[in-house]
C-alpha cells in the first residue's frame, strides 16, 4: 500500500499565512442572540448544535466535570487530552463543567434552560428523563424553547430502547444493504453519514423552527431517529426497487440506478490502493457517450450496432468498460479527471484523506483552515457552504469547563465568590 | 437471491387508514410566507429546496415546458411519465413551465425573482449565467434575495469546470476511498448521499441566512461544492487519519477507527444476501461488553486474559468474532437484534429497501405516507424529524406545468387571457 505520511503539523502552520486566511474566512450572525443548551456528545447531536454556533448562535455544551463528553476520551492507550474526533464536531462551542447529579448543579442548568432558545440531546433513551430534564419539564420551565432529541430510533419503533452509534444507523436504515460487491457480504460505508447525516437533518429543523418560534413566540419539540434518518438519504435505492419491485441490490462501485453505461470506476495508472477514476455517462445528456469516445480515440463506437442507444450501452456494459479501462490504465487518476472534465465528461478521481487534507485548494478557498487548540493546531474542515464567497472562521475546541465561568456570569450573574464555592462543592 | 416482491400498490393503499395518517402527520408553516423561485433539477438540488417546501415555503418548480426536470425522465425505454425519482425529491412543491430563452419568459421569471426570497439552482457550470440569471444580475432586481449554487467543485477549485454527479462526489471527496473491503478495490457507498447529503447543508444555510435576512434586509449568495460537502461528512476518516498519520483506509464491514472490538457484521440465521446484523461495543461503556459475553453464554470470557482490556479485544478480534458468529448464526437477523438490545448492546439488523417498505411502523409513525399522484398512489419517506410527534404531511409532486396558472396569477396578477396567449406562443 503506497501512502504518504501527513505533513506534520508545525509544517501546515508555517504554510498558513494570516492575511490568507482572514480573506477567505468569516464569522456569521445568522443566529446573534440565539442560547442553546447543548447537552450532545459524540457526533450525531454535536454536528447538529455546531451548525448553530457556526451561523452565530451561543452554544454552551453542558458536560460533566470529571469526565466531560465521552468523545474527548476515544484514543485507545492515549491520555484523555481531546482528540481530533472532539475537536472537529465542536469547534466554536463554549464549555460548561457542571454535576448535573448534585441538586445545585441541576438547578443551575434549569435556570440557564429558562432562558435558552434551543437544547439538544442525545443521550440513551431515558437518561435525560432520568435527570428530570425531561421535555414536559422543560417546556414548564420556559414554553418558548425548541426542545430536541436524537436517538437510534423512534419512540413507537419496536426497537425504540436500542442504543445506537453511526453503524447501528447504517445497518438498520438501508446503507449498509446497498454497499459492496454483488455477490459478496455487505460492507459498511466507511464515513460516518449516520450521525452527521442525522445531525444535519436536526440542524436544519431547528432552524426551520427557530423562524416559527420567533413568530409564534411558542416552542416545539423534535425529534429524530438515525435509523429514520438514513432512509432520507437512501430514497435513490427506494426509487430503484419501485422500478425493480426488488430490494435495491449492491452494485460494487456501480451506481445504483443502473440506468446508465458506460459509468463506474475505473483503474488508473499507478495501481495503488485508490488510483481510480470515476466516470459517467449520462442518458440525460446523450453527448456525455460521444465526448468519451472521441476523447479515448474511439470514434468509432459512436453509433456502433453494440453501443448505439443507451439501452445496448447498458446491455453491453462489461465488453464497454474494458474499452475505457484500457484508456485509464494509462494515465495517472487526476490526469484522467482532468482530461475527462475538459471534454465534459462528469470524472472525479478517488481522493483519500490524505490527499484531501494536503490539497492546497481547499485551504485557499477556506474550505479547510487552521485552528488553534491548548494541545496544538489542527488542520480541519469547516461548514463547507460559502457565504458571499467566504466560510465560516473556526475557532478551536473549548477545554473541558473552560468557559464556566463566563457562561455562568453571563447567563445568571453568578460572581467569582459563588463560583470559588461552586467548585469547592464539587458542582462546576 | 432470496427476496420477496413488493407489496402491489393497491394492498399499500388499503393498509392506509385516513384517521391513522391524519393523526400523525400535519402541515407545517415554519416558512409562512417564503417565496422560493426554483431552479434545481435532479436530486442535490432538488432535496434542498424540498425542505423549505416541507417547512412551508412556496416552491415554484421553474421547468422548461418541453422537457421538464431531467428527473422527471430516469426510466429507460418506458414513456417519460413522472418516475418515484422524481417525486421523492418535489413532493410538496409547485410546478411552472416556461421556456427561458425566449425574452417574455425570461421576464416573467425576473419579475418573480424580485419577489422571491430565496433562488437555487443546480444547472451544469456557466448555464444559469448563460441565461442572464447570474448573482450580480439578480441581486441587482433583488438585494435582498438569497441567491444559492450547488455544483460539483468549489469555485477556485482545480476542477471547477467539472460536471459532477452523485457519485463523482463520493469518488472527488472522499467516500469511495473508505468503503470497500480491505485487499479489494473501493466500491461506492450504495446511497446517493454525494446529492442529498450536499443539498441538507444547502438547506441549513439558507435557513440560516433567512434568520440574518429578516434582521438586516440584505441577501446573500450561498455557494456549495459536492466535493466539498462531502468532506463534512468524512470527518471521523480524518480524525482515523490524524490519529495513525495515514489515509483512512477501506475496513470492510468494521467502523473506521477501529478503535473497538468486538464490533462488526455478523451473520445470521437464512444466509441470505441480507442476514446480518451489527453489534458494537463501545471503549466508552465497557459494560457493552460484559453484556453480551453474558447473553450468549460466555459470561467465562469477561475476564478472561486474552479478551480483559479494551486493547486486548481489539488484538484478538479475530478470534471473538468467531466466538460471536457463532451464536448469531444460531438467530433470525431481528430476533439477534431484539435480544441485543433488551441487554443492553447497540445493534442493528442489516434492513434492505424491501423490509424497510413493508415495516408497519413507519407509517404508524408518519414517517411514510401513501401521497396521491396523478398516475397513481406511493407510498414513500417524508422528513425524518417528528415535531411535536407529528411528520410532515406529504403532498403529491406536481405534474409539469401543473400551477402554472395559478403562480402567475398569485405573484404577477396575470390574468387568464392573457397565460392563453402565452401558451399559444410557447412562452408557458
């Protein structure tokens, strides 16, 4: 397996040159004014709450003192410091280290709740009842508030005690019958859109609810299941079994539709593990098919009795991709993509992480940027929308309790003496 | 291939009871007054735009008479009637045809654009310029629009003149290279979550920007890259990355970090293309462990010295995989998953479309809904969050052209002479 070591770290920093960064990046007050008592952990509900603080919103994650989200914790024979995983899915958050189980911890987060716009969890069914936060609680507290929870699956599912992680959401939602070869095992899409596909979903509604609440002036509760989250984003595969009236089967590197050839992955030069070219023909734009031929040198084929009309190209499919496998073997993937676009044939090579993460496009255009962290600096992604040109300026992952003091200051006026108190009680 | 055939529709319309489906479903007016003039196609587009519909903004479908969304026409070698692609992605929405290039058509559109509070497109690079409609020419009739592109690369990209679909995305920005088996080349995760994934973050961002509209009256232009969206959602492959200084590399059925074990796929009873199920174990619950030593019989194994620690069952994971098989094997996928979770230990049944379909638990909980449609009845998925333990009710996607009247005369006062003339010119 040929692959690259990451540039090291004091090296990214060098290449990121202040003005640069301040050109391309931006903070946004979409949501100025906006509170949200974030009581997430893991991925599914802090991708949710940091779409809230990168449109401006104050987010204050509520963690325990002694061992904070459990995500901070996930680098197996490591020292608890936060690891990459934490950082990424909350950066721009404050947090709050409060004992949730003593009753003045309890309290305190009642009041900071009577004044939030939004709070989130997702936690093991039952857990925040078990506190006493549940939803009729807190909507007597504060009836203006958008109550929200994410969990593995919804409360009327037969299986609405599982626990669920990324996996159990790609299993049981569809995903991971989709994924793999034909007539192999099914494998698991290696990203992890069951949590931040889940979490994108409650951002959006939390916005969307946002507008009514600040017209109504009354708030909602929501509520999302990963598994009923992953069957919005397989309704191609539905489409494909009510063309079928057959479960939508794997197809390997296929698409899933199956309604157009030649299309697929193809092997380049080089060999590696990822040297591979996307490419597609679309029956939606019959010149796709002629630009290829043209571009591989096989004109010929064009209105050839085996390839004429779309349904033969995808009769004919496997003798096709031979005929444009021999044409990629021979050119390194991003020449092939970038021969391939010139024409207008849609092309992506396959790019790993770690070709990402040195491509310095992505950095130019903000899309990756910097981040200061106590531990070091950390070269990641940020909300990847661009607004008026620019992204969202990230700022680093807050310490464990790094912000309590401010945060309580700010919501409830609590002074350093009632702070030194709280701490000695073992509360913050 | 064991699988069964889909419930004919009429037996799924029979299932439908109307008390039931008007109990758990409601229209939602988080948009009430949101106008959204709508240029997308296809599906990363598409699925944005749906969500504002869904939340209650006015979609107006912008289609050419002739041809429609390309969506609209998926199916090979059956008649271009409206195919599920097409409504899963426009439920919810209107339809207006009318041809752009010709001058009065053109008008038309610009006349509702200076109405319109949000516009999206999704056309190949250079074509919504082409037609005159580009930012600055629509900011300057509307600068208080939110004007939105998605495209397959960023702007300033390498490969921003690159057509891009679902999986162009996936190869371009990272998925394909995780997803696969080990020693095997990459295969394409199943779902087309390159398009929907990418139109969620549009969906949010426009959200979001709505909140600064009505602050500070001024628009903005939002702009996505399918490459770049996907990276959001291959954020845990870059922390796997940041911890073992390589590329994320393909684990088959495992999860990406490989941090926890045991944790995988393992069969079950039937041998079926499907019959799997997923457990997992997580570091962060050490009891996830004892759990499930205990419910198949193998309480001996807790502390047993090669499986004691959290590293000691990630090294031998070989050897509890097999222990494991060996007691789903003995189980149907879903009674493994029910004594899985009574216990205590995430899991997850490998679903497939069909049984997904067939579960009479997402239509008890409005997440599927039988919508009328003009050649005949579907059931299909609304938006996955429950608000106020209500779904969205679904409405059927429009015929082309099927409010034309009717938007011209709501926003332009157009009256009925005067659309029988410009239908007679071809204009509508």
């Amino acid at each position: 397996m040929r692959r690259d070591k990451a540039h090291p770290l004091p090296e990214i920093r060098k290449q990121q040159k202040e003005p640069a960064v301040s050109d391309n990046t931006q903070d946004f007050n979409f949501l100025q004014g906006v509170k949200v008592v974030d009581f997430t952990q893991f991925e599914a509900g802090t991708t949710s709450t940091e779409v809230l603080a990168w449109f401006g919103a104050e987010v204050v994650k509520i963690e325990n003192p002694g061992r904070g989200d459990p995500g901070r914790r996930l680098r197996p024979g490591k020292p608890d410091d936060d690891p990459w995983y934490f950082h990424q899915f909350n950066v721009n958050k404050k947090s709050l280290a409060i004992n949730l189980k003593s009753p003045r911890g309890l309290e305190i987060v009642k009041d900071m709740l009577k004044q939030a716009d939004v709070t989130v969890e997702n936690m093991a069914p039952g857990t925040i009842e078990r506190l006493g936060l549940d939803y009729d609680s807190v909507k007597k507290l504060n009836p203006r508030i958008i109550y929200c929870q994410i969990k593995g699956f919804g409360s009327g599912s037969p299986h609405e005690r599982g626990l669920a992680f990324d996996m159990i959401a790609q299993a049981a939602g569809g995903p991971i019958s989709v994924t793999g070869e034909p007539d192999r095992p099914p494998v698991k899409p290696g990203l992890s859109f069951g949590d931040t596909g889940t979490g994108m979903l409650m951002a959006a509604t939390i916005l969307g609810a946002l507008h009514e609440r600040n017209r109504t002036g009354r708030g909602r509760r929501l509520q999302v299941a990963m598994q009923d989250a992953m069957i919005h984003y397989m309704r191609t595969c539905f489409a494909t079994m009510a063309r079928t009236g057959n479960a939508a089967p794997r197809r390997g590197a296929k698409s899933g539709g199956g309604n157009n050839a030649p299309s697929g992955l193809y092997p380049a030069k080089g060999g590696g593990p990822n040297d591979y070219v996307y490419l597609t023909t679309s029956r939606a734009n019959p010149e796709h098919w002629s630009r290829l031929m043209k571009l591989i040198g096989r004109e010929d084929l064009i209105e050839d009795p085996r390839f004429a009309t779309g349904d033969l190209r995808v009769k004919n499919e496997k003798e096709l991709d031979a005929i444009i496998g021999e044409w990629t073997r021979q050119h390194d993937k991003r020449e092939a993509m970038e021969r391939l676009i010139a024409v207008g044939v849609p092309s992506g090579a396959v790019f790993d992480t770690m070709e990402l993460q040195n491509e310095p496009s992505f950095e130019e255009r903000g899309i990756m940027q910097s981040v200061h962290h106590h531990n070091g600096d950390y070269k990641m992604a940020t909300w990847p929308v661009r607004i008026d040109g620019k992204t969202v300026r990230l700022k680093g992952s807050p310490a464990l309790g790094q912000d309590s003091a401010e945060v309580l200051h700010n919501w409830l006026g609590i002074g350093e003496r009632e702070i030194e108190k709280l701490r000695q009680e073992g509360v913050v």
